[in-house]
C-alpha cells in the first residue's frame, strides 16, 4: 500500500506532512478497511478493483476526490445505484 501513496504535503489542518493521495486501481480488492488508518487522505482512486462495501471511507473526513468506478457495488453510502 506504501508504494500507492503520493502528493506529500500538509495536512488540511496544517499541522503535520502525510501523503495526501492514493491511487490503487485494478488490483483485484475487496476489503479497505486499513484505510481507517489513512485518516488524511484526500484523493483516493479505487477503481476497477472488487470492493462492495466502502463503509470505512466515513473515517476519511478530510476525503475530497474520490474514484470507485468500476467495482461491484450495491450503494454508495447512503445512495442506491440504479
């Protein structure tokens, strides 16, 4: 997971440096809960992977982008897909 991070800077707060980004797209996933531990992640790209459940992202309250396209999900938080 280490090798996926990038974007180092300031975290939204200001007060520490953290990877901002990561990028993990087509590598077959189907759990992220480690995410949990990335609180300060902005931009995540989760793309073409397997994921059907992305409940541990309400632990990223400083997220701003976010790709999930192409994974098998039923919702998305709170919203249904067609």
């Amino acid at each position: 997971m280490v090798k996926n991070l990038s974007n180092f800077g300031r975290t939204a707060t200001g007060e520490k440096f953290t990877y901002l980004s990561l990028s993990i797209p087509g590598s077959q996933l189907i759990d992220i809960s480690i995410l949990g531990n990335y609180k300060e992640i902005q931009t995540l790209d989760l793309s073409y992977n397997k994921l059907k459940d992305l409940s541990v992202l309400s632990e990223l309250k400083y997220l701003i982008n976010l790709n999930v396209s192409n994974n098998q999900l039923d919702k998305l938080f709170d919203f249904l897909t067609p």
